[in-house]
C-alpha cells in the first residue's frame, strides 16, 4: 500500500475501535432509577393548645367577666330586640330630698322614656322676694315623658313633655298650680358591668304653660301682696342629671 492509503486505514480503524467499546460500556451499564422528591409531612396540631379569643359584646350582652361592659363606637348600638332600662336620679335625693324613677324602652334607634319624681323640696330654686317672704315652695310631684333616637354610641337626643305640680305657702297664703314644659334631652350611658350603667343627662324644659297664668298672688312678711311668677326648672330651664340604672334585652 501506499502511505495515503495507510492512513486512512489507520484513522478507519481506530474511529471503529472506539464505537464498539463504546457499546460494549452501555450495555454493561447500571440502570439508575430516578430519584423522587421526599415531600415533608404536614405538622400535627392536634396536640396544640387552642387559641382562644375572649368574646366581647356591649351592654347587657356582655359576658360576666367582661369589666367594663362597654365597647366605644361612631355607630349607635341600637338593639335588635327590645330593651328595657331602670334607672334612678341622683341629683333629685342630692339637691331636693326627694326622689325620681324612670323607665326607658329602646328599639334599633327609637328611645321612648317615662319619668315621675315625688316630694321635692324647691328652696334651692326659690326667687329672693319668695326667701324673703320667708314662702317654702314644694314640688310633691312631676312626671312625663319623651320620644328620640339615638344618634352615635349611647348618646340620644329626646323630646320631652312634662307636668309638674306645685305648692307654695307663705304664713298667710297657701297656694298650687301645675305648669307644662315642653323641652330637649340630651344623654349619655356608660355600661360598667352587664347592663348596670350611669348615664349623664342635661335638659332644657322652658315653661309653656301654668295653671295660675302669669302668677299667684303671694304676700310678704310685712304683709305686702306680690306676683310671684310660675315656678321654672332646674336654673331658668337648665337642669342635669346622674341617672344609674339597668338595662337588658327581651
């Protein structure tokens, strides 16, 4: 052979050498299996202790171990269910020995109330010509009622109307008549514990009408007669209350 013709049989037999040991290297070859991905379990929380969330509900609804039992809020807790309250005045036992009682009904946003007060002594709101005709005004009995809504959390705004009754004696003259006020309500309640609450109260109850027109004739110590006109609440209409109470759910 010539030298060309050498080396092509040389690089032929090498090229072949290489593709048979190649084929002899996979058959004897070790199949692998593919490896799967080992997914972690999920953990037990059986065993957890379970979390829990105290429940906390407004008023009357309020659980025993909630303290306070009120829950602050823009919108108005109106009742879903009718609600009833009993509530007792401080203000009258406190300036005028006597005593006021009242009873509120609420539903959603509609409040409607009653009051009566008895036995209240009126020197604290006595004019200086009826203290110096020494004349003792008495109050022995009030009573009436109002409409509102409330109007955010527990504040609520009423329309009272109220009738009160009058006694004025002086050494000669001993006297009565009632008078009519019809006037606006505003008030506030707090829940201290369930539905025990304390509520703030401030009226205006103008005088539109009495029974003794624009007075009764009273006289003074020295036995000069003088008009003295009706009698008015509170300080020219003004008057506030404390009121505590309880309230709860039908």
């Amino acid at each position: 052979m010539n030298r060309p013709t050498n080396i092509i049989v040389a690089v032929l037999t090498i090229w072949l050498t290489a593709w048979a040991a190649r084929d002899a290297h996979a058959e004897d070859a070790i199949p692998v299996e593919p490896v799967q991905a080992e997914v972690a379990p999920a953990p037990d929380v059986a065993g957890l202790p379970a979390i829990v969330v105290p429940i906390r509900a407004h008023g009357p609804d309020a659980p025993d171990g909630q303290f306070p039992s009120h829950i602050f809020q823009w919108e108005a807790h109106a009742p879903h269910r009718v609600q009833i309250g009993f509530n007792y005045g401080l203000s009258q036992p406190l300036l005028t020995h006597g005593f006021n009682a009242a009873v509120d009904v609420r539903y959603k946003r509609l409040v409607a109330t009653y009051s009566h007060g008895q036995g209240l002594d009126y020197a604290r709101f006595e004019t200086d010509r009826e203290k110096t005709a020494g004349a003792a005004v008495k109050l022995p009995w009030t009573t009436g009622g109002g409409v509102g809504v409330l109007l955010i959390d527990e504040l609520w705004i009423l329309a009272d109307f109220k009738v009160h009754h009058f006694l004025v004696d002086t050494a000669v003259d001993h006297l009565a008549y009632s008078t009519v006020t019809i006037g606006a309500e505003l008030g506030w309640r707090y829940f201290v514990w369930k539905g025990f609450n304390v509520a703030l109260v401030a009226r205006y109850w103008p005088n539109v009408y009495s029974t003794s027109g624009k007075g009764v004739t009273l006289h003074d110590q020295s036995g000069t007669a003088f008009l003295d006109p009706p009698e008015k609440q509170g300080d020219a209409g003004f008057l506030a209350n404390v009121l505590i109470g309880w309230a709860f759910n039908l």
